[in-house]
C-alpha cells in the first residue's frame, strides 16, 4: 500500500509540474508604465503663530513614465517596486503690478520655491492561473506607498518669509490586474490601484522674526479612508 500511495503522489507531482502555466516560469523582469491618475488634496498650512490657511490641489496627470522591478517569490507568487515620482526642481513665482503713466513696475511677489517629490510603491502579487497555461494571468496586488513631499519657500521680498514644508506620508493600496502574455519573454499589463488609506505627517516652518521660535514650527498629522485618489496603469514587461 506504501508503495502505491508512492506512486500516486509521484504522479500527481509530476501533473503538476507539465500543468504550471509557462508564461509565469520567469523569475525576474523589468516593467515600464504609464501611470495615469486623479487626484484631491488639502495642504493645512500656517502662514503665522495665529492664523492658518487651506491650500487645495486637484491633480490630472495624464502622461507620467514609471519604471518598476518584479521578482518571484518562494511561493510563486510575484514581489514588485515601482519608483512612481523621483523630483528634485526649482520653481519661481513673481507677481507685478505695472503703473501705466509712469511705467514702473512694482513687485508684490517674488518667491524661489525649492520641490523634492520622491514616491515608491511596493506590492505583493497574488497570481491566479497558476496551474494553466493561458496567456491572460489575473492577480490581485497588494501595496504600500511611502512618499516624501517637500517645498522651501525663497522669498526675495521683505513681506514674505522662508519657509519649509515637508509631506511625510504613506498609502495603501489594492491593486487588481491583468497580464497578457505576447510571447515567452514580452508581456502586457493593465491595472487599477484603488487607494485604501492616505496618510502623511507634516512639519512647518515659518521663519517669522516677530514670532517665538516655537509658534514658527506647527505639525499636521491626517489620515484618510478611500481618498479621492484613482489611478490607470498601462506597461509592458520584459522577462529577464
């Protein structure tokens, strides 16, 4: 009896291992997206010791390359990082009003606005169809999402003052998909990550001379269900 429960467990493993799906026999490969997505956000920011103000920003990126690094883990199940934002610029602001009988212009505004945005999302895949060999492979991605937002504020005008934002934050993520297999080393990918949870951490700055040290610094802790944060993400992968 030993030795047929032997035999049929050999059997079964060796159905198994002619059954696996081929298209998933890669241990590594290279993606490369187009992210595109929507967004809301309020910034809670305090211009004094006394008085704050709400900065709201609606975002639409339409075109946005990403890249991202897959790996098979031990359970055949697939691991992914994705560096989604990689920003280090400056931007300049400067708002003038012009007398028209005597042609000077007046500057009311003139700040340099120093923006670091760094973003990277981690997933753990669930693949189904595993056991057969289709082209078309669904998964069920789950991710995390750390991201660092900050902003310094370089005004070259007496009214204003320095500043310094900075955004330290992190999302949740749920992440259906689909993969479809061109050929055994190139394959297609479409998915949807849904945003669970968005929360972040801010520390504020306000160098203003005629307020203690203290009352120049506020903290803003926020966290947010199901955010109005969608995203699109269209890539292809190359099997390595």
């Amino acid at each position: 009896m030993k030795n047929y429960i032997l035999i049929l467990l050999a059997l079964f493993l060796t159905h198994s291992a002619l059954t696996q799906n081929k298209n998933l026999d890669y241990k590594y490969s290279v993606k490369i997206y187009n992210l595109s997505s929507y967004s809301e956000e309020t910034n809670f920011r305090v211009k004094s010791g006394f008085q704050r103000y709400d900065n709201k920003y609606v975002n639409f990126i339409l075109l946005n390359p990403t890249i991202a690094f897959q790996w098979k883990s031990k359970k055949k199940n697939f691991k992914e990082i994705e560096l989604t934002n990689f920003v280090f610029g400056k931007h300049t602001t400067i708002n003038q009003i012009k007398n028209n009988s005597t042609n000077v212009n007046q500057t009311t505004y003139d700040v340099d606005q120093k923006i670091t945005n760094v973003s990277i999302r981690y997933e753990y895949l669930l693949t189904f169809n595993k056991n057969k060999d289709y082209k078309t492979v669904f998964s069920l991605g789950f991710g995390i999402n750390p991201y660092f937002k900050g902003d310094k504020y370089l005004p070259k005008i007496s009214s204003e003052y320095p500043s310094t934002f900075n955004d330290y934050g992190l999302n949740l993520f749920i992440i259906p998909r689909f993969s479809y297999h061109l050929t055994s080393k190139i394959f297609i990918e479409l998915n949807v990550p849904i945003c669970l949870v968005n929360s972040f951490f801010e520390y504020a700055f306000i160098d203003n001379p005629y307020l203690t040290y203290k009352q120049r610094k506020s903290y803003t802790l926020d966290i947010e269900e199901l955010p109005i944060n969608y995203s699109f993400r269209l890539g292809i992968g190359i099997k390595l």
